[in-house]
C-alpha cells in the first residue's frame, strides 16, 4: 500500500482525507481532499468532499442556533448564510436567516419577535428531534450490517458515515481487535511457515479482510508449484493450473505442460535408442530408416541427407567388420524439450568393433610380417567412447545427429 501511495500522490492525500473525516477532523479533511482533487478529480474524491462539505453546513448550521438563542443575530446570520451556501438546500438554514432577518428590522417589535422567535426555536426543535431519530435509525442499520459483514473493511465503511456516531466507539474497538488477531495469527504462521500454517491463517482472516492475506495466498501458490516441481508430472502441474488459474507461476506452468520430460518419457527414449543402437549394431539398417524423415537436416558431417544415402553411409561403415557391439550409458542420458515439441538429447555410448584380417590384408607389408601372417587370420578390434548429441522431432524422427569421439582404442 505505501508503495501505491507514492506512486499516486492523490491516492495518498484521499487517504489521509477519509482518516480524518472518520475521527472528526473535518476542517482538516477538507483542506486535504481538496489537494487530492487537484491532483485527480475522479467520482470517489468528489463524493468525500460533498459528504465533508455537508458535515461542515451541518456544524455552521447548529452554530447559528446557538448565536440565535444568544441574541447574537448578526454573527448567526452569517453561519446560517454559511450553512445554505455549503448544503446548497436548507430549510432549517432558510428559516433562520428569514427570521434574524426579520428581527433585524423589526428590533421594535419586541412581542411579534418573540413569537417568531419562539416558533422559529419550535420548528427547529422539532426538526432537529425528527432529523436525529433518522440519523440514528440509519446510524444503527449500518452498524448491524457492518456486524453482520464483520469485516475490517466493513467497519471501516460504518466509521466514514458516523464518525462520531452512537457505535464508533464499539466500531473501533472491534477493527483493533480483528487487528489484533491478525498479527498474531501471521506471526504463527510465518514463524515456521507451511501450507497449513498458511491455509489455518486464510480459513480465520479471509472473511475477516485480515491485511496479509494476500501474502499468505501467494506464499500458498509458491509451495503447490514448488510441489508440482517436486513431483515432476503433468498430471501435478495440471493440478496447479487448476487450483491457481491465476497463480504467480502460471506461465511457467503452461510451459512446463509443453517441455516436462517426465521419467516415464525419458525411459521410452532411452528404449528407443537402444533398439536404434541394436539394429545398426546388428546390420539392420533397413529397419532404421524408420527414425528418419525423407531429408535429415544432419547426420555427423553430412546435411540435408536422405534415407537412401543414410543407408548407403550404414553399410559402408559396416563394410568389412565381422561384429559389433554398442551399449549406452543411461546415466549420462539427458533430454530437453522445447516449446516446438522437439527434443534435445545427450548420452555417450561404447562402441566395440572386430574386423578379421586375412592374406588379402597383408598386400604391401613387409617381407617379414607377410611371412610371419601368411596362411593366418588375426583379429583386430576397435573400441571408442563417444558423446552423441542428436535433436528429435515430436514425431520422433531423428533430424540431426552428431558424434564427438571422447577416447579410442584399437589392438
């Protein structure tokens, strides 16, 4: 609230105008409702100053009586001109200012003064019985409905209008208490805070209009989306979605129900690859043209390569090699999702590969190796540890695939 305030100079003279105007200090009030009209005229400003402008007749109003009763008709002349000129239409004020006027011309008439006199005090008196029966009939509705309410706000409400009404006392009396309990409700709950702590606190003060009960609600919103964090499910950050359909974290929860990878999905890709893996391994290669579109916008150093080139690349690579054998490292498996649906995919594999080397092998050797070899078959074997990095279409279709060779052997 002090943050508003500062930012909106007429909010904040508003503020201090109806605190005012609630305890009585209506001169004051209207000095300082008045700045916030400078600053900005809006319905809410303009109906204070009427209701403080009003308040001020009513007070010049019950003056000019008492310099009437005093025989002081030219001052109360002038408060009762006052009054009309400030509740705009008065008859009390009309009335008096007729009759001091008639007094003032007729000073020799001392009898007929005193008639009028008397009738004009009649009158007075009848309308200021009749006007505080209404006033205090009004007065005790809207304390009974501020009862009713039982809210600081409503009490709040009920001080504006009566600010030193029979039941302002009581009225604030009630607001320090509902304060009172507030504080110390929050206190607890923020002393080791918790959901519950948080939920006990809403579920007192809520109705109440308790004045952290905005905090307690987005505290409440942080733990549930820190718990469907935690839980790392569509299901949990659709619960929260449901439950905040205005949370602090709704955007980042929308994205989430688009890019969380759940274990679930993680160990399906991890299967997928290692069947992937198994069929090349196996010289399968047919069967794996099913993890690639028509066009792959990249595999290893090659782009925008299509399927029958892919199959061309898997057998030349295989060419000449009797067995091989690749295994992942599900450890190191990583997987993104963006916003697009694709994924992001890291892991390293080992990949062990045997090739037989016969006569035909030992052309161009020396003398003394082909001699030593020849008639023989010897058997060598590649090993490599290699970090693949590949993105895969929601369809999951391999679109770029590419290998950095971590470490080798071959004997």
């Amino acid at each position: 609230m002090d943050e508003i305030e500062q930012n909106n100079p007429a909010r904040a003279l508003f503020n201090k105008a109806k605190t005012a105007f609630a305890l009585g200090e209506i001169y004051e009030a209207n000095i300082v409702i008045r700045k916030a009209i400078e600053f900005e005229a809006n319905e809410e400003y303009i109906s204070l100053a009427k209701d403080i402008k009003r308040e001020i007749g009513l007070k010049s109003l019950r003056k000019a009586q008492v310099l009437f009763d005093r025989e002081q008709y030219h001052e109360s002349l002038d408060e009762a001109t006052k009054a009309l000129d400030l509740l705009e239409e008065s008859v009390e004020a009309e009335e008096i200012i007729t009759h001091i006027k008639l007094r003032i011309k007729k000073t020799k008439s001392n009898r007929r003064y005193i008639g009028i006199a008397a009738i004009l005090f009649l009158v007075i008196v009848i309308s200021i019985v009749w006007v505080s029966y209404g006033s205090y009939s009004d007065e005790n509705d809207a304390f009974k409905e501020a009862e009713a309410q039982m809210s600081i706000a409503a009490y709040q409400h009920f001080l504006v209008q009566y600010p030193k009404g029979k039941f302002a006392k009581r009225a604030r009396e009630t607001i320090k208490s509902i304060d009172e309990q507030d504080e110390s409700l929050w206190n607890f709950a923020v002393n080791a805070p918790s959901k519950i702590t948080l939920e006990r606190y809403l579920f007192k003060m809520e109705s109440l209009g308790g004045t952290h009960v905005s905090s307690a609600r987005l505290m409440i919103d942080s733990f549930d989306f820190d718990g469907a964090l935690k839980e790392n499910s569509l299901e949990a950050i659709q619960k929260y979605i449901a439950v905040h359909p205005n949370g602090n974290y709704l955007p980042t929860a929308k994205r989430l129900l688009i890019t969380l990878v759940t274990p679930e999905e993680r160990n399906e890709l991890l299967v997928y690859f290692n069947t992937f893996y198994e069929l090349y391994a196996s010289g399968n290669h047919e069967s794996l043209m099913g993890y690639f579109n028509s066009v792959t916008k990249r595999f290893m150093n090659k782009t925008d390569i299509s399927k029958a080139d892919l199959l061309l690349l898997f057998n030349k690579n295989q060419d000449g090699y009797s067995s091989e054998n690749i295994s992942m490292d599900s450890s190191t498996f990583a997987v993104e999702k963006a916003l697009n649906g694709n994924y992001t995919i890291h892991f390293t594999i080992d990949a062990n590969k045997k090739k037989n080397i016969g006569d035909n092998s030992l052309k161009g050797k020396t003398k003394r190796l082909a001699k030593k070899f020849r008639g023989e078959r010897t058997t060598v074997s590649y090993y490599s540890n290699q970090r693949v990095e590949l993105i895969l279409t929601p369809e999951k279709k391999i679109n770029s695939y590419t290998v950095r060779l971590l470490s080798s052997i071959k004997r």
